[in-house]
C-alpha cells in the first residue's frame, strides 16, 4: 500500500508539469539588419516537448519603457495563456515576444539612420523564429498582437505587410503622429532628431495608422482580421477611436472594443484572453 501511495505522489508532480507551458525571456538571435544581437522571449505551449506538431504563432509586442520580458514579468502570459488553453478557449500556440528597447524604442524604421528595424523583424526575425520553432507558417496560422507602442507596432506591420497575418489585436495602440503639428512631440519621444521636412511627411505617410487606412486598398486591409481594444480612460482612446471610425467609412470588417479602464497592466491582462481567443477563431478555420 505504501509503495503505491509513494509512486502515486511522484506521478502527481509530473503529471501537472506536462499541463504547463514554459517561458523563456533572456533568448537571442543575431542580426545582421541591425548589426548585432536581438534578444526575444518565448512561450511554448504545454504539450510543446511531447509532441511533434507544428503551431500557430502569435508576435505579441511590448510597450514603451518595457522589454521582450514585459508581457512575462507583467502581463502573466503563462500563467493566462496556459488557462485559456486548458479551457479550450485558445488553441495550443507559440507565442514570441521580441525587444524593441535597445539601442532605440520603437517598432519603425528610423528615419534618420541605417536602424531598421520594421526590416529586421519582418525579413530576418519571423523566418528565424520559424525555422528554430516547430512553428506552421502560413499568413493562416500567424498573428500579430501589442500594447501601447506595440499596438503601434501591429498595426503597422499588418497594414504594410497584410500577407504576412491573419489576426492584429492592437491594444491602447499608439497610432502615429496624427497630423503634421504632432510630428515634432512624436519624434522627440522616440529620440529622432532634425528630419528634414521631406523626411517628415515621407515618415508620416509610412507610419500614420489613419492615413495608411485611408489610403491603402480596401481588399488589403480586408485581408486581415482586426481586433481593436483600447480603455475609455486612456489617453489615447481618441486615436483609437478615430482608427475605428475611418475603418467603418471604409467597410472594413473589425471588432472594436472600449471596456471600462486606463491605459496600465490590468486592463491588458484583462485583454490577453479575448486576444488568444480571437486569434484562435482564425487558427481554428472559423
């Protein structure tokens, strides 16, 4: 009796081992577009290690001041990701959350340098990723999602690159400089300095959520599902708002949430399981 009670104990311990998944925050991979080592962090589903499959992945970005360890260290991603997994309200995926902090902050690419780093994600650090990782990569099973200036930053990749994702959920997302008068405060806050103003508008066009909306072809835009979140206490609800409103005008298709919040770490975790579930609809061929 005793000795089944003992392996009874063991087999406990390793049986909700096997239900978890695991997070690593201090990975990196080297770059030669930004000339040096980028480092990443990654959630890998729990039957990761047990299987052979391939999965779905979602790029879920930082904020401004925060790391690729961000979403780990506040954002609970294990702890939410393996429940909504668990409950059947995600499906198993990889999740990849790179740093976009050092040497510069920001998702673009600098105008006034040779940093690049919207280049250095879309051309070597996705098809990195997903060569390491068991990882499926067709726009189908791919899904891009952020925070603040990683709301930003999605929003950008999948109107510049909308072949590439099936799902943006951008979240309390910074939209880019909104009219000509706001460039020099956006500058400033991400460091660029005496842009000519050739080099302004030129940025403008490239980097303005509204403005590529309004311009882009609707059938691009419609290429990709939108998932727009953003607390009606935030500072940057209106801009959030105006995105809303210029994708109506245009037809097209986007859920657009305004839930009672600011813009902090409680209301994006309260936002991360209605983002994993709604990049799964796609995954899942809804």
């Amino acid at each position: 009796m005793l000795k089944k009670i003992i392996v009874l104990i063991t087999f406990i311990p390793l049986t909700l081992s096997a239900q978890a998944g695991k997070v690593y925050d201090n990975l990196s991979m080297k770059s030669e577009v930004l000339k040096g080592e980028r480092k990443y962090a990654i959630y890998l589903p729990p039957d990761y290690e047990t299987s052979e499959r391939s999965y779905p992945v979602l790029y879920l970005l930082h904020g401004y001041g925060d790391d690729q360890a961000g979403w780990i260290q506040f954002g609970e991603v294990l702890h939410i990701a393996d429940k909504a997994i668990k409950e059947g309200k995600a499906t198993p995926m990889i999740i990849v959350m790179p740093n976009a902090d050092v040497p510069y902050r920001g998702y673009v690419n600098r105008p006034e340098t040779d940093y690049r780093y919207e280049d250095f994600f879309i051309n070597e650090f996705i098809p990195y990723i997903e060569k390491t990782y068991r990882i499926r990569s067709q726009k189908r099973y791919r899904a891009i999602a952020g925070l603040s200036m990683g709301g930003e930053g999605t929003f950008i990749y999948a109107l510049h690159h909308p072949e590439l994702f099936s799902s943006a959920c951008p979240l309390s997302a910074a939209t880019g400089p909104s009219n000509a008068d706001s460039l020099n405060n956006y500058y400033i806050l991400r460091g660029i300095e005496n842009l000519s103003k050739e080099k302004a508008l030129e940025f403008y066009n490239n980097y303005n959520v509204v403005n590529l909306i309004n311009n882009l072809p609707a059938g691009q835009l419609k290429s990709v599902r939108w998932y727009i979140d953003c607390g009606d206490d935030d500072f940057l609800t209106i801009m959030n708002s105006e995105v809303h409103i210029a994708m109506t005008k245009k037809g097209i298709p986007h859920e657009f949430r305004m839930r009672d919040g600011a813009h902090n770490w409680t209301y994006w975790r309260e936002s991360l399981p209605n983002v994993l579930k709604f990049v799964s609809d796609a995954f899942h061929q809804y």
